[in-house]
C-alpha cells in the first residue's frame, strides 16, 4: 500500500496491534443486524467520487477499490512541454522542484480552470468513465451555494448525467463504519476527518450531523508539509521548493509521540540511546526516485548512497503532526484535534454523550501517522469521565474509507428515489436540489437547548480544569522557567514573560468568530477566567441558537414546512426529507 | 533533485546597538500572520513555466461558461456570503463551526532546533533554548520579518 506500511517502527506496530485489539472488542459490542443485513444485493451501480482538496478516490461502485488521483496539475522543470494532469505525474522523469496548481483553497474549490481540466482526466475514458452510472459524488462540509451551482452545471450540463446525489464525504463513512462493524445504521458516533486542508469532527446521533455538536480546527496535512519544509529549509538544506518530496519525507518519517516531553529527552541524546534520528536519503531523480529511510546496517547500500543527499530528522519526526494536537505550537488560537473531539461531545445532547464516546472513528490522511489512534485514545480517556466507555477506531484504509461506503448506501433501501436526475434538474434548478442534497443527514432539531448546556459544559470542564485533568498544566515546567529567569540575568536576555510567545494573530476570517478575537491576541495566553468564557459561549451558542428552522429538517414534522415549501412535495421527497436509515 | 547545502537562509549579523531594537506588538503579529500565510501556500516558488505561452495548453472551459462570475468568485467573497446567508436564514454557517481557543497554555519550542524553549528573543520574542540557538536567531530571521 503505502510506505507507512512498509516501515517497522515499533511505534506502528503497536499502533496496529492496539487498532487490532479494538477491532475484535468492538466486533462484541453489538449484534449484528442480520434482518437488514443479509438483505438484497446491490441492483444500483454507480460512480462514486470522493473529490478531496489534495487526492480524488474515483471508481464504479462494482470495483473492489478506488483509484488514488491527485486534484492538481503539476508542473516540472525539467519538461517545459507538458502539464501533469492527476496520475500523469507518474510520467514525470524528474519531480524536483514541482510546481503545483490546485483547484481547491482552505478544502472548497475556487479555481474551476484547474478543477474542470483534473475532473475531465478523472471522468476519462481510461480511468473512471461515467458512461450512463448516476453520480455520487462528494464536497465539504457547508460547501458555499456558488460552488455547488457550478458543479450542478459541470456535472448535468457538460458531462451530462442521467443522475447524481452529493454528499459530504463522512455521511459515506458512517454508513460503512456502521456496515463494517456491523452495528445499527444509526449507531451514534463522532467522525475526525483529517484530511490535506483542514479537520472536521462531526457528530452523527440518529444517523443525522448533530450541527451544534461540529468543529473545525484550520490544519491539515497541506499545513504540515510546509511547516516541515520550513524548519528543513532553515535547519538543513532549502527545501522549500520540494513540496511534492517533503511531503513524501513527511509520510515516510513522521509519527504521532505518545508523550511529547518524554519523546524530546530521547532526542536530545546522542548514539544509539537515541532511536528517533533517522537518516532520509532524498530521491536524485536519476537512481533514486522515491526517498527512504537509510538502513545503517546495509553497507552495500550505503556506497550507493554516498553521493546522494541526507535529510537528518530527529524531533521533526514528531513536531510536526504535534500541530494537530496543539495548534498554538506554531501560535494558531485554536483547540488541538483531542480537545475538539471533547468539545464535540459535550455540544451533544446529554443521553448520546456516552454513546457518541464509544464510537469515534478516525478518517482522512493525516490518521496514518504511526501512533495517531494511540494518541487520540489517551488524550479522550484522560479528559473524559472514567465511567465513559471510549473507543476509537482506525480503519485499514482511512484515506479510502469514504469512498468504500458509497456501496452501503447504494444499498440503502430506495435510494434510487433520492438521486436527482438530469429532468429534475432543468426542470426545478440548482437551489431546489441543492436543498435536497443538504438537508440529507442533517439534525439539529434540538439546538433550542443549545445555551445552557454550553455554559454547563464549561463549568465541567473548568473543573476538570482544576484537577487537573483537563488542563494537563505541568508544574515542573514553570519551575523551569522560574529557574531560567534567574539565569537570564546573566545572559542579559529578556526574562519569558508569564505567557509570552509567538504572539498569536487571528488569521483573516479563519479565526474571526465575529466576537472581536481579532483585539484580544494580546491576553490570549492567559487562561480566560470562567465569566469571559461563559459569556463567550454564550454568545456563540446563541448565534447558534437563532438557527435553521428553515434549513433543516429531520426528527422534525415534515408537515410543518411552509406549504410553499417544495422540501414539501412528495414527489421530490417520497419518503421526506427525515432519516430514513 | 539538486539541492545546494544551503548555508542558514539570510545572516546579517546584528550590530550590537541593533540588540536594543525591539519589534512591536503589530509587526509581531504580522510576522506570525505571514507565518501561517506561508504554511497556506500551494508553492513557494515561481511558476516555472511563466516563461512560455503555456496558456493555450491548458484545458479551458469554452466561453459561455467562461463568462460565469461564480466562476471567479474569491473565496473571501464566499464566506462573507454563507455567513449573511446563514444569518438570514438562522442556520449555522462556515463560521459558526470554528474550533474555539484552547484553555491549556501554549507550549514553546526552540525556533532554530526544536526542543523545548525556556528562552524569548528580547528584539522579536522568539523562541529558543540556549546561547548557541540565541546566536543562531540574531544572526538569521530575528528582524527579518520586522522589515
Ligand atoms: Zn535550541
Ligand atoms: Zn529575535
């Protein structure tokens, strides 16, 4: 499969072995449901596209696996003739400094004339041709209404087909964690998809997006790769044109730690004490086309070597993916991947807290990091009631893991009724379907509750906080910096000021919750005090409160739409716009 | 691929009445807001083939489409959007699932070896863990950003 796979780091195999030991736990936890199970083979067939920011999983849903495309277009230096559209690059002799243009900016898709030229590539005749098959195909979470129009035009009106359903990548992968694991298709679970742009945590109750309960933290394996190209360029060699090779150094090398403080002393050690430091030898593009990890005890090996260029990665190895667990590392003001998986589940309806616990699943590229699960798992249990069952689950494949789950829903009874066929759309237009596209799997029927447990929530944590559970403050490290203070004086350089760092910025409208965050940078190191942090809450959970009657639907009447309402009609929605599953 | 051992990117060794210069609270932020811009971008370099009518080559959509302006609308423009749409219609916008700020402390590292980083740069504040990573700082990017 991938080079992940190949390497023997102990850290993965344990990793694989507690993935293992999960598996067959969980395999317990319900009985399968055998009536809906043994029923009907798939009479659908279908494209299924899962279309992400940095690779495409394209295939009809008859194959046992989806191709791995690229969503770019290269460019080489070394063939000024050519363009590399998706898997062309394969056909590049020299991959050193290329140069990419991609479709999508922060995961939605702005650029249409480098989106249009990689989809046509997708779409043809040698790699994923549509001929008459419906379409599934995926976008982010609140894909924007213009991008959506643009890809109801691309794909009615210039590839003409018969019908398509779009969904966010992570309805698909509900449906086959549930038909995987073989528990209820509605079984509640939180979904941590961290893909090349950005991660999400949703959680699922009813089969539905618990709306309050969603969080998206601003790093993805984009942010990674160039943060790691950064710190090579300035340590070592200037790599910061070889984004395509770092990134492959990044696959290669990079692992979660269990505990980052413990990971660093062993780095810090020279000799065979330290079993983090590896040598990378880079790709020359001549003998060597893909870099590896040097084995020191191939000598053969090493002769070949010695006119090739090394990378030394020591604590790189772990610093990096330590981003998505604390942002502020690289002074981002944002919770890291963990804590969001926390704050998720308590934004949850009370009774489905502790059912949403037992089923967290773990999607996107960024999860095969070698040691991301154990991490995740450690970091939840400890922030978590002790009571609470947790389990997280990494698949065997979780880059692949949405696509795979266009099959169960192509099973899911009726669901030939939902897709919108080419007729629907010319006659009804993109905003009556598009409505019909993003009210499926979608709850937030009981936000009306939303203000008061958000401010319970917090009390929670802040007490949690106080025991220390949650804020994991480490004591000795303000010793630390007390005792540095006292050096300082000789030194002559400034004392750490309690707090003091990189100075964080919000970032544009990224980091910009409308509540002036941009003006606080300045006291955004010191722990808010419970009143700020309840009354920011509350503000945000009423922003969230004033929300969608209108918009979505579910567990609520369907009756009671607007008559004038076409989510309304029975022949649009034959079985309503509510769960179905 | 050749890479060029490079020596530290930029070195101007700071004059000792240089030391004083301290970086104020906007140009830090600046210098971090250029920091994640960086860690955005698709590409640090040039296109390579900016050179040669390459244009022509690329698949474009034909005309009629070509004309449509949601085709080129910026990405600023669409969030402004769904949040006023989402505003008008009470639903919960891109905005609204923004991770919040984390309650635990930040954590500091060295900016020139990585490891933990007791130390701040007195000029720019940036992190680092001992005399010889100070050195190393004054001497690359302290100040750099400031310009
Ligand atoms: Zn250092
Ligand atoms: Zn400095």
């Amino acid at each position: 499969m991938n080079s992940f796979e190949q390497k023997t780091y102990s850290k993965l195999s344990s990793d694989r072995n507690d993935r293992i030991r999960t598996k067959r736990r969980r395999s317990s936890v319900g009985p399968s449901d055998s009536n809906k199970e043994a029923k009907k083979e798939c009479d659908l067939m279908a494209v299924i596209v899962d279309s992400g920011a940095y690779t495409i999983k394209a295939g009809l849903s008859s194959q046992q696996n989806s191709t791995l495309i690229p969503n770019c277009i290269m460019k080489a230096k070394s063939e000024r003739k050519r363009l590399f559209v998706g898997n062309q690059i394969d056909e590049c002799r020299d991959c050193s400094g290329l140069y990419f243009l991609l479709p999508c900016e922060r995961g939605y898709i702005t650029k249409w004339d480098v989106q249009k030229p990689v989809w046509d590539y997708v779409f043809s005749k040698n790699v994923c041709p549509i001929n008459d098959n419906p379409v599934i195909v995926t976008q982010p979470l609140f894909n924007f209404k213009s991008i959506q129009d643009c890809m109801d035009e691309i794909f009615f009106e210039e590839y003409e087909v018969n019908s398509m359903f779009r969904l966010n990548p992570t309805d698909l992968a509900r449906l086959k964690y549930a038909e995987e694991l073989k528990l209820k298709d509605d079984v509640p679970c939180v979904i941590v998809d961290s893909g090349f742009s950005f991660t999400h945590v949703i959680p699922y109750i009813n089969g539905n997006k618990y709306l309050n309960g969603i969080r998206r933290l601003n790093v993805g394996g984009k942010l990674l790769t160039n943060h790691l190209k950064d710190i090579i360029s300035y340590r070592q060699y200037n790599v910061m044109e070889e984004t395509y090779v770092i990134n492959q150094v990044k696959e290669d090398t990079c692992y979660v730690a269990e505990n980052v403080k413990e990971e660093l002393k062993i780095a810090a050690k020279t000799g065979s004490a330290n079993h983090i430091v590896r040598n990378y030898v880079l790709p020359d593009f001549n003998n060597i086309r893909r870099g590896y990890i040097q084995d020191p005890n191939n000598s053969d090996q090493k002769e070949k070597e010695e006119s090739c260029q090394i990378l030394r990665l020591n604590n790189e190895r772990f610093i990096v993916p330590e981003i998505l667990f604390h942002p502020s590392d690289i002074g981002m003001k944002s919770m890291g991947i963990a804590e969001a998986v926390v704050k998720s589940i308590y934004s949850c309806p009370k009774q489905q807290q502790e059912n949403l616990a037992k089923n967290i699943l773990l999607i996107g590229g960024n999860c095969k990091f070698p040691g991301f699960r154990s991490r995740i798992y450690a970091d939840l249990r400890s922030q978590l009631p002790q009571a609470w069952e947790v389990n997280v689950y990494l698949p065997n494949d979780p880059i692949s893991y949405c696509w795979e789950g266009g099959r169960p829903l192509l099973r899911t009874p009726d669901f030939k009724n939902f897709l919108v066929t080419k007729d629907e759309y010319e006659e009804l237009g993109s905003s009556i379907i598009q409505q019909r596209f993003n009210t499926w799997m979608i709850d937030n029927s009981t936000a009306n509750e939303e203000p008061k447990r958000a401010v319970e929530v917090y009390k929670y944590l802040d007490k949690l906080n106080s025991q220390t559970i949650f804020g994991k403050q480490d004591n000795g490290n303000n010793s630390l910096e007390t005792k540095v203070n006292k050096e300082n004086i000789n030194l002559s350089m400034t004392p750490p000021e309690n707090g003091d760092s990189g100075t964080p910025i919000s970032l544009g409208d990224e980091f910009d919750l409308g509540t002036g965050s941009e003006d606080t940078s300045q006291d955004s190191f010191q722990q808010p005090t419970e009143p700020e942090i309840i009354s920011r809450t509350a503000r945000k959970a009423n922003l969230r409160n004033n929300s969608p009657e209108n918009m979505v639907s579910v567990n609520k009447d369907f009756e009671s739409f607007t008559s004038d309402d076409l989510t309304n009609s029975a022949e649009l929605f034959p079985l309503g716009t509510g769960s179905y599953l | 691929m050749t890479i060029s051992k490079s020596t530290l990117r930029g070195s101007n060794r700071l004059k000792e009445g240089d030391k004083r210069r301290v970086v104020d609270e906007t140009s830090r932020k600046r210098r971090q807001r250029k920091v994640m811009e960086l860690l955005e971008s698709d590409n640090y370099h040039d296109d390579p083939h900016a050179d040669l009518v390459m244009s022509k080559k690329i698949p474009r959509f034909d005309d009629s489409l070509e004309q449509r302006s949601t085709r080129t609308k910026k990405r600023n423009q669409l969030v402004d959007e769904d949040r006023a749409e989402a505003e008008a219609n009470k639903r919960v916008s891109y905005m609204d699932i923004q991770c919040e700020e984390s309650p635990m402390p930040p954590r500091h590292f060295c900016a020139v070896c990585g490891f933990l980083g007791h130390y701040s740069c007195l000029s720019c504040g940036t992190r680092f863990c001992c005399i010889r990573c100070m050195d190393t700082h004054a001497d690359t990017r302290c100040l750099k950003w400031a310009a």
